[in-house]
C-alpha cells in the first residue's frame, strides 16, 4: 500500500521546506505547503532560463537541467514526457509543428508543462527516475496546478517582467491591449497572460474571463469558458460582488451585446455595483468568443496594486 507520505509534493516538501513540520496540523495547511513548492520550483526554473541567458520570447528547449537533452517529437499520439537514458523525449499531439523554430502558441506551453513535470524526477541518474508515486487523484491535480504554473513561469519569467515594468510602468495596470503586448512579446496565448498577471505575480487587480457567443439577434446567449480567473489577495476586488458580475449573466449581458455588434473593436464600460466601479473591456478574439478583462476603477490610482518594489522583493 502506497502512503501518500510517499508521493512527490510530499516528497519534495520535506527536502526543499525546512519548516515543514510546523504545518501538519494547521488548518488549509497542506495547501499552504504546495503553494510554498510551486513557488520555491519556479524560482528554480527561473535560475535555469538565467543561465542560459535567453530573451523573450523564451524557448523553452534551451533550458538545460543537468545532464538533459530534450528530443521534441510532434504528431504524436498524446502529450508525454518520457525518460530516456540521454534525459527526456517530450511528446506533444500537435499535427501543425513542422518547423520547431517556429512553434505556436500552443506547441510552446505544451513544451512548458512537459518540461515542467521533470522537476519530479531525479535527474542524477540515467534515465531519469521519477520521485515518489502519485497516489491519489488530489496529488495528481496538485502536481498537474504546479506543471502549469511552472511552465508559464518558463514561457513569462518573473525577472522579465520585472524589467519590462521597470521600462514600461504602465503595464502595471491591466487592459486588453496590454494583454495583446505580452502576448506578442512571449508568445503566449491571453490565457497564461492572464494567470501570470492576475494570479501567479498578483500585479493586476483584475479578473479575466471568455464567453462563448449562441444565438444570433435577440436570441443572443453567452457561456463562460472556462472558470473565471480572479485575483485572489486583491480584496479590494469584493469577491462577492465581481461573482455577481460573472455569474449573473443580467450584468455583463448589455456590454457584451455590444461587442458583438463591434467584433473589431475593444468595448469599454464602467459598471457600478452597490458602491463598487469595476472597468469592464471585452473583444472578440476567435469565432464566437469574446474576451474580457474586469479591473477596479481607479486600482492604478494607489488602491490595492502591488508595487514595483513589492514585487521585485517577492521574486528574489
């Protein structure tokens, strides 16, 4: 019977978190700790994409851990990481990858996050011998939740960042456009810049969210895809009222209609809800999709906004 003392979050949580311990009996403890190795993970992978002195946007197949090679096989069957006695053969089911110089959007984060789950690996041998055993579906997704937060953390690196707020202040505050700027710069899809922004580094007091458009004229519906992404230390923000806003289809229902009669442009509104302005910007961004970025009014007037300062001394 496997314990699930013996899987690789707690594996790794008792090597790289001294004070480990002093959480066992905590309440939300455990989820505390992963968060604290997801963290201490992606600094490590922010050290390999040092050293190998890349530039954005960042190729992730020039990161190097060890001894690793990394082979990079398309069409194939499913997205895979798979051991080999010279490191890793990541597998990704991509049938438009022909020219790995040129890879997509997608191509690029499904690199990331196969990259990523070698961190769970020992790579002191050959071939790499993974650490623990997931033992559970939980351990599963928690693993999965630190890949992808390691792999954006390859494709936008906290340091980068840093240095392009430092040249370009305005990016700290959040707009479709400036989503559209990040993505262009790193090459990544609206989707991870978000999460880097919002969620990972908390620099946007904001909430990103898509709807798919059904219907046509009065018959209009919108559904959200996927789950909303919010900030969660912005409490600013009021979580119940920003829940209203996305949940209660009444609200965002005449700003998106206008959208959708505008599909080449951005949509601007500002809504008000018992006492609290929100900024609300949407476009279309594919076939029946529109994208939109809700912002506290005025978080760049000195609400809750992290700092420049804030920021760089929660990256060192």
């Amino acid at each position: 019977m496997i314990s699930h003392l013996d899987d690789p979050l707690s594996i790794l949580i008792r090597r790289k978190i001294e004070d480990y311990s002093e959480y066992a009996y905590k309440k939300n403890g455990r989820s505390h700790l992963v968060r604290k190795l997801g963290s201490i993970l992606c600094k490590e992978a922010e050290i390999l994409i040092r050293r190998a002195k890349l530039d954005p946007p960042f190729d992730p197949l020039k990161i190097k851990r060890g001894r690793l090679k990394f082979e990079l096989i398309s069409d194939a069957k499913r997205n895979a990481h798979i051991p080999t006695r010279g490191g890793f053969r990541i597998e990704i089911k991509h049938k438009r990858t022909r020219n790995l110089d040129d890879l997509d959007f997608r191509a690029r984060a499904t690199i990331a996050h196969e990259m990523a789950h070698t961190f769970f690996y020992d790579i002191n041998s050959l071939p790499p011998k993974p650490i623990g055993v997931v033992s559970s579906k939980k351990s599963q997704w928690e693993l999965e939740s630190i890949c992808y937060r390691i792999g954006r953390t390859i494709l936008m690196p906290s340091f980068s960042i840093s240095r392009l707020l430092t040249q370009s202040p305005k990016i700290r505050k959040g707009s479709l456009h400036k989503i559209g700027l990040l993505m262009n710069r790193y090459k990544v899809s609206s989707d991870i810049v978000a999460w880097r922004m919002i969620k990972d580094l908390e620099l946007w007091s904001s909430c990103f969210v898509k709807n798919r458009v059904k219907g046509e004229g009065s018959d209009i519906k919108f559904t959200r895809i996927p789950i909303p992404l919010k900030n969660s230390s912005a409490k600013e923000l009021s979580l119940i009222k920003l829940n209203r806003i996305i949940y209660r289809e009444h609200h965002l229902y005449p700003h998106l209609l206008r959208a959708v009669a505008s599909p080449k442009s951005i949509v601007r509104d500002t809504l008000n809800i018992n006492g609290a302005s929100f900024d609300l910007e949407s476009r279309v961004v594919a076939v029946n999709t529109i994208a939109t970025l809700i912002s506290v009014e005025g978080s760049h007037r000195g609400q809750r906004q992290m700092t420049l300062e804030k920021f760089e001394a929660t990256q060192s």
